[in-house]
C-alpha cells in the first residue's frame, strides 16, 4: 500500500481563510495609525499607503502634531477631527508679535484651498475680518460699527488690548460674514490692501457672552468614494475591482447584498426589512400626514388672522399712548391703498435701510409721502414705529410733519408731508444742477440747529436724533430745511445726562465718544451736525473714497487743511468768486463753529442753542454786509 501524505501550504490556508471571512464580512480599507493622541480615521490619509491619498493631511515627525496643509505654504493645527459628519476643525494662524496680522498674511496672503481636492469652509464659519482698509466699507460685508467682530476684540478676551486698538483703528473698520458661499468656501484673503488678519468662531451665538465663543475654523470633506483599483488584489472583502464611468477608472464596487461605508471605508451589508411591515408603516405615516396637514392648515389660517388682529391692536395702542403729545391719526389700509394707487411703481419714491418711500395724494388733493418698513424685517418695522412715536411728540416748522400712519398691514406705514425739493444731500453732490449761494447754505445751517435745539431742549422729553446727516435734512423749493427721519432717534429720560444703547448711525457722521463707549447725548448729535457743516462749507461728502487714503474722512481731510493754515483750499471754490472781507470772516467763523461741534471730548462741544447764537452773529455779519452795498449803490 502506498501511503500519500498531503501536507498543506501555508500560503494557500491564508488565502483560504481570507476567501471565508470574506464571503461573510468586510475588510475595512487600511485607516493610517494615530498621529501622537490625535486618531485619523478613514478617509484621511498621513502616507500614501493609508487611507485615501486625496484626503491629505501631513503628521509632523517631529512635534507628532497633526496639520492641514493649505496652499502658497500655510499650514493649520488640526484641532479635532469629526469622521462622523466628515468635518475637523483648525486652528487660525498665530498673530505677528505685537501687530494686528497673522502670519499667513505674508505667507500666503491668508487661506487657499485647492478646489480640485475634497476639502472646503463651512458655513458654521463667522468669518471677522480685521485691520481693513477703508476701502472695505463700501463692500457688501458688514463692516458698520454694530458689526460682530468689535464685541469680539472688546470682550471676548482672545485679543490682548492693544492688538484690538490696532485690529480696528480709525477709519480702518473690522468685517463680519458667514464663510461657505463662493469664493470663501475655498478662501478667505489678506491683502495690504484688504485685511491684514482673520479670526474664526465656530456656530456663533450672539446670545453668548463673547468670552463663550469658541475659535477654530471648521474644514468638512466630501464622503470619499470606493477605493481606486488596479486589480482584484487591491480590494477587501466583499468588493470587486470594477470600472466606473469616471475618467476610465475601477475601484473597489460592493457585492450584491452590501453597501459602502463611508465612514469606516468598507463594504458593510445592507439589512433586510419586511416589506409587509413597511408597507404597514407607509400607509400609517400617509394617514397622520394627511390628518395633520389638514388640522395644521386650518389652524395656522385661524392663528394668523387672530395674531394679525393682536398686532394692529397692539400697534395702534402703541401709537395711541403718546407721552404726552398728540396721538399719530390711523388711517386704514384701503385708504393707504387708494393715495397710492395700490403702491404703484410709479408712487415709488425711493428706499434706504428701512424700506420704501411712495408718493401718495389725499382725497383733498394734498401730496404725501408714504414710509413703509420692509416686509419680515423686524428692525425696520421698530424703525418705522418708532419714528411715528417721536413725531407724534413734536411740532417745529424746520422738522418733517407727521401726518398719521396705517398700523394694519403688514408692515406699518407712515404718512408724512411731503417735500418735493430733494435732500441738501441731492443739492451739495450734483444730484441737482442748482448752486447753493453762501446766503442760502446759512439759512439751512440756521434752520437745522433750530430744529435739532427743539429737539434736545424745547421738546416734551428731550429727542436725541441719532443719525444726523444731509440726507436726512429735506429741502423745499424756498430752500427751507426740514429735518427728518427720526428711525433711530431715543428719547431720554429727564434728569439723565445719556441713554446707553449700541452705537448705530452713519459712518462719517458718528460721533467717535458714542462709538466707543455707547453713551447717547445731546452731543452726539452736535458732533453729526459738525459734519454737515463743513459739507455745506466744502460742497464734499463725509466719506469719499475718491480722496487720498489719509482724506477719506471729511472731518479729518478739513481739520488738516486748517491745521497748516489752508482752510480756503477745501472751501467749495464757487463760493470764492470775487468774496468781499467780510465774507471770508464769514468762512473762518463758520469753519470754526464746525470744529467747535467735531471736539473729540463732548464735554467740549457746544449746545444746539449755542450753535443757533453764533449761526444768527455770521448771518449778521452777511447782511450787515449786503445792507452796506445797497446804501452805497443808492448814494452812487
């Protein structure tokens, strides 16, 4: 008998046991091992060997920290990785000693994606932009003072004092936005000429006292698809090397019964469900879906009418309860309707941040113009409100009347009289061809301190403007001024030397005291009507970005120029037409009452009544002059 002896091969025995687990499980694909105490799941990738090539990230062997690598040379700490919702967080680069720029201003010009690779920003991203240049104001961020990112260098304790001064200094604003949309999903940019810094906060709360923010740049990745394959023996489990319609390549595709994981990067199988069970929970769920839309329509229809009613009664008691002046009239929503045509595109007058203007005209053929809030905006509703609440208070020839307002649509409408010569605005910066003489431009001065005297001292409770400017002073066809829209105006309570409220107004015009500090006074508004008094002198904006960098502000361009003795270069040059003695005595005073107004301490600056005086000596000095020239011109 011949005796035969099989002796396995170890080889083969492996290649066996893989072949059985295989038919019952998967094999996740080869995830890279730890970088120091940081875990890299799959698909990301420390070495071509592990994980997935594309999904790059680079393990320092040195430090064993782990970085994101960006473009042009900027790298970024990871500072958690989140596998399941394929996102990680990065840590902003470090600040340049004792400046307001990060090092990857030089090194990079700030972060770069390469959009070719899986990676991009999130919009869980508040993105502040800082230490801008001016050039930033006019950009669709928001750069105003109210802006997010001054609460955050003021108090969230993550930037040391002087760095905030410099990160928004001057004219040099900070800017708030939400990354994520197109181009800051792949970048966020530093520029000399942009913003020289970025900090990032992760889901920002407002509601959160700054100190709770948490920093870091959140970075998700697309779910990686199968594993590119050459052969069988480049897959795992239950998978088939196979070609796919992208670029001609294979990968490692599923057997029939599983599906691909994204998260741990295999083949997992697909659990079966009872099709008589499901069909159950269909036709269950179909049942109470139909029932509960039914219920939810009719009872959202009922809320609505019934909240509707609340808020036009609540609205009109508003304006009904006047503190002590005379209630706003209500004019229904069908006669609002029928002064504007229904508010036709030709009614329309224009818009600003709180909504729209139409021209409006009474049954008894008087013009109108009628304010809207814009529709869902809460701020501009307040707005408007508001504004109906302190013109309700007060009556001054040189402030725009009120006539009533329509508390029943959706948004509250104002109806005021209407005044058809512009805004001094209009008349100083070429909007109307007709040339303010020095007579009329004093006459306006003289009007609008009146106006804004009543206001802080004449009125029921003193008024605090709060956003005075040329555009808001309205013209008629005499010239006559008439301040307006009172929006963000705050009355203040007798006996209190300011109202504390977040800073807002125009840019150009805010007082830089109020800006810091937010303490609202009287002052404020003379620090505003400063400025409007050196446009009326120069015929130039407030801010203009056509001037030098160092002269974009209208306050500090014509401080300068009076400084070095040249206040007569940036007077408006038509004014300068053969000018008598007293006329260019004229010029200094006013000039000087104006930087009266712009003192940087409000204790400084002059009351609107003082204003009034020493506007009525100028006039003097002017008419003094014309009667002087008639006498002459007699005796001649």
């Amino acid at each position: 008998m011949v005796s035969i002896t099989f002796q396995a091969n170890p080889v083969f025995v492996y290649v066996f046991f893989l072949l059985f687990l295989g038919s019952h499980y998967c094999f996740s694909q080869k995830t890279c091992p730890r970088c120091g105490s940081m875990v890299v799941p799959y698909p990301l990738s420390t070495h071509p060997s592990c994980g997935d090539p594309s999904y790059s990230l680079r393990c320092d062997s040195q430090t064993h920290k782990l970085y994101f690598d960006a473009l042009n040379g900027s790298s970024y700490p990871v500072i958690r990785i989140m596998a399941s919702v394929y996102r990680m967080v990065v840590q902003p680069s470090p600040w340049l000693t004792g400046k307001c720029v990060t090092q990857d201003m030089g090194v990079s010009e700030g972060i770069w994606l390469n959009q070719t690779l899986p990676f991009n920003i999130t919009p869980s991203n508040t993105i502040f932009l800082l230490n801008c240049s001016p050039r930033l104001l006019m950009s669709p961020l928001n750069c105003t003072p109210t802006s997010l990112c001054h609460h955050y260098l003021e108090s969230s304790g993550h930037v040391e004092a002087k760095r905030a001064l410099q990160c928004a200094e001057g004219v040099n604003p900070c800017c708030t936005f939400v990354a994520g949309g197109m181009p800051s999903a792949y970048k966020i940019r530093l520029h000399s000429s942009g913003c020289k810094a970025f900090r990032s906060i992760l889901h920002l709360d407002p509601e959160k006292a700054a100190y709770e923010w948490e920093e870091g740049l959140e970075i998700e990745w697309r779910p990686p698809l199968e594993p590119v394959c050459k052969s069988q023996l480049d897959c795992f489990g239950a998978s088939n090397c196979s070609p796919t319609s992208s670029n001609g390549l294979s990968r490692c595709l599923c057997n029939k019964g599983y599906k691909w994981d994204t998260v741990v990067g295999s083949c997992l199988r697909k659990k079966k469900k009872s099709r008589v069970s499901l069909k159950v929970s269909i036709g269950v769920i179909s049942f109470f879906t139909l029932a509960m839309a039914i219920v939810a329509i009719t009872s959202r229809k009922r809320w609505r009418n019934y909240n509707q009613a609340k808020l036009m009664k609540a609205r009109e008691d508003m304006l009904k309860s006047s503190n002590g002046g005379k209630p706003a009239k209500i004019f229904r929503l069908k006669e609002v309707k029928k002064m504007t045509n229904d508010f036709s595109r030709n009614r329309f007058l224009g818009s600003g941040g709180f909504g729209e203007v139409y021209k409006g005209e009474l049954p008894n053929g008087d013009i109108v113009a009628v304010k809207s809030a814009k529709v869902g905006n809460i701020k501009s509703t307040q707005q408007v409100l508001n504004e109906v609440g302190i013109l309700s208070q007060v009556n001054h020839k040189n402030l725009v009347r009120l006539l009533g307002c329509c508390a029943e649509a959706e948004q509250p409408l104002m109806i005021y009289e209407y005044i058809s010569n512009g805004t001094l605005s209009d008349h100083l910066h070429g909007k109307y061809s007709t040339f303010l003489d020095w007579k009329t431009r004093l006459k306006i001065a003289l009007q609008t301190a009146e106006a804004l005297a009543y206001l802080h001292s004449a009125a029921y409770t003193p008024i605090y403007h709060r956003d005075v400017k040329s555009a808001n002073i309205l013209l008629d066809y005499e010239f006559n001024a008439k301040v307006s829209d009172f929006g963000l105006s705050r009355l203040a309570s007798p006996g209190l030397s300011h109202v504390s409220t977040c800073a807002q107004g125009t840019l150009g015009y805010m007082d830089p005291e109020y800006y810091r500090n937010y303490q609202l006074t009287d002052k404020s508004d003379v620090y505003s009507y400063g400025v409007v008094l050196l446009e009326l002198l120069t015929s130039q904006r407030a801010i203009d970005f056509s001037r030098d960098q160092d002269d974009v502000n209208l306050a500090i361009y014509v401080n300068q120029r009076a400084t070095n003795g040249a206040i007569m270069e940036v007077v408006d040059q038509q004014l300068l037409k053969d000018p008598s003695a007293d006329m260019l005595k004229s010029f200094k005073l006013f000039s000087d009452l104006a930087f009266a107004c712009l003192r940087e301490k409000k204790s400084g600056r002059p009351a609107m009544k003082d204003v009034v005086q020493e506007l009525h000596c100028i006039i003097q000095i002017i008419d003094q002059e014309n009667v002087s020239k008639e006498l002459s011109q007699e005796i001649i």
